[in-house]
C-alpha cells in the first residue's frame, strides 16, 4: 500500500464515520495509530479486523511477506495504541495471543475472513494475532470530575493502581496455570506471558511520563509559589529516580516469569508494589491539597490587547 493511497484512505474514513470504498468497501476497517518503536511519533495505519465477543482481533498479515509489519513492532514496542472505529475513538491495549488461544483466535478469523488463511500459507513465519483489549484496568472508573490538577494527578494515580493491581491477578493467573499442569512432560504454556509483559509495559510506560511531567513542569512550578516546601520536592525527586529503579527491576523479573520461582517472584513483586503505593502515597498527602484550587486543564493565556493589535499592524503591512 503506497503512502498516498494509505492517506486517502485515513482522509476517507474520517471523512464519512468510517466508511470507505475501493478494495475496502463493505469490510470491516478500522484505523490503528501507534508510536514509533524507534521514532517515537505517531503513525496511522488502516486494517482490516475481525471481531471476537467484543473483541476486535488484527492479524499481522502484511499479505504473506516475510517480516512482520512496521505496525507490528511498533505495539510491541509501545502497547497503548489509539483505535478509531466508525465514528468512535478509544484507547486500547495491543496483546499479541500466545499458544493455544492463538490457534484458537486465528481459526476464528480465518473462518470469517478467509483470505488470512491464504497469507499464512504464503509465508513461513507465524501471523501475529492481536488482540485490542481495553487499556484502562478492570474495574476503572476514575474520579467522577476532573476539574483541578489535584483531580488529574489522583487519576492518574488511580489508574496507576489499577494497572498494578491487574498485572499482579495477571502473575497469580500464570502461576495457577502452572500449578494446575499434570502428568508428564512440560507444563502448557498459560498464554498470559506477552499479556502480562504489555499490560507491564504500559504501566512503567505511562508512570514515566507522568513523573516526567512532574519533573519539568508541574514541581518547578509550584515550588515558586511555595518555597517552603522545597524539601517535599526533593524527595518527590528523589522518589522518582527510586521508583524509575522499580520500574526497571519489574521489567527484568517478568521477562523471567516463565522460569521463576512463584513464591520468590511473588514477593519480589509485592516490594515493589509496597514501594510504589508508599510513593504515591506521600505525593498525594504532601501535594494535591496545594492543587486544589488550580483548574484543570489549565486556561490557554490571553494575549495582552496591545500585542494583538501589534499582530494586526503586522498581519496588514
């Protein structure tokens, strides 16, 4: 698919809720929006999908070819994707299947679409199937109104916990499985691994930014309004270093999960949890009262009347 003929095609969809006709007319389409795995920017890509209980399933088909599409490697890379269907736009979480729910999705999909069959039978790699699962935790309501920055960061945070909580139900899933093997020979895989390391992923992902924009943004901000909390702020700092050392040992010790000891795994994994709640803990006793009052999202400024009119002097010479 060219550059151009994929634009016109993205420019189509937006353009009538989703509808778009040439090749793709009549079929299920949507648009799938990820983050560079290299470049980090933002790249549309229209695919075709097939639906699975409320599911939406993609297949990294690339019509056959030998290397997994860019798209592919991108979720991989970056697990929260922006999916667009009809005229709805959400967020989602992309968890390639694994072992036995693989076969299981791809017989499905080849049952309702076909021609996926005829790509697998072109090409000697395994065609990914990808489920779009939804990217906040089960359970997620966040609070009622964001209407201060106080509001934002407690969702944020409340998210935060979320996530956390499923990627630990998600561990004690996996181990489960793993006690529940019988007889001889290797213990089936459970399938929860790429899940558990994207919902993973998305976790450390998003704390990163957000600690980030803490960072650069909202604490030098605050700290010239209230000098005499520079310490809090330190420690706040501080903290993060700490919790971005957190983030890396959770990577390392799911990366091992298939050959890690449960009760070892488990209580590493309660530390770390133990560690970040205390954090977040601390950040929202010391610094969302003094948020309170400031409105989110913030006001865009007013330019001051002398420099419009000074724009409009220039916009007419």
């Amino acid at each position: 698919m060219s550059t151009s003929f994929h634009q016109s095609v993205i420019e189509e969809f937006r353009a009538n809720g989703g509808k778009v006709g040439g090749p793709f007319e009549g079929g299920n389409l949507l648009l799938l929006t990820t983050t560079g795995a290299k470049s980090g920017t933002a790249r549309t890509t229209p695919l075709g999908y097939v639906r699975h209980g409320e599911a939406l399933l993609l297949v990294g088909s690339h019509l056959g070819a030998p290397r997994h599409p860019g798209w592919y490697h991108n979720l991989l890379a970056h697990p929260v994707v922006q999916v667009e269907v009809g005229t709805e736009t959400f967020p989602a979480l992309a968890v390639p299947a694994e072992g036995a729910r693989r076969e299981e999705l791809f017989a499905h999909i080849v049952q309702v679409a076909p021609g996926y069959g005829d790509h697998q039978a072109r090409t000697t790699r395994l065609l990914p199937v990808v489920v779009l699962e939804r990217a906040e935790p089960d359970g997620w309501e966040g609070p009622r109104e964001v209407g201060t920055l106080a509001d934002k960061i407690m969702e944020v945070h409340t998210w935060l916990r979320g996530q956390l909580r499923q990627v630990t139900a998600e561990v004690d899933a996996h181990f489960a499985a793993r006690a529940a093997h019988q007889g001889p020979g290797e213990p089936p895989a459970p399938s929860l691994g790429l899940q558990i390391r994207q919902r993973c992923l998305a976790f450390c992902q998003a704390l990163e930014f957000h600690h980030t924009s803490e960072d650069a943004h909202v604490f030098p901000g605050m700290a010239r309004y209230h000098p005499h909390l520079v310490e809090t702020f330190d420690r706040l700092g501080e903290e993060h270093r700490t919790v971005a050392r957190i983030q890396s040992a959770l990577v390392a010790l799911l990366a091992d999960i298939d050959i890690a000891d449960p009760q070892r795994f488990r209580t590493d994994l309660e530390a770390m949890s133990a560690e970040l709640n205390a954090h977040l803990d601390y950040e929202e006793a010391s610094i969302l009262p003094l948020l309170a009052e400031v409105p989110w999202p913030p006001a865009r400024p007013v330019q001051p009347r002398e420099d419009r009119r000074e724009g409009r002097r220039e916009g007419s010479a």
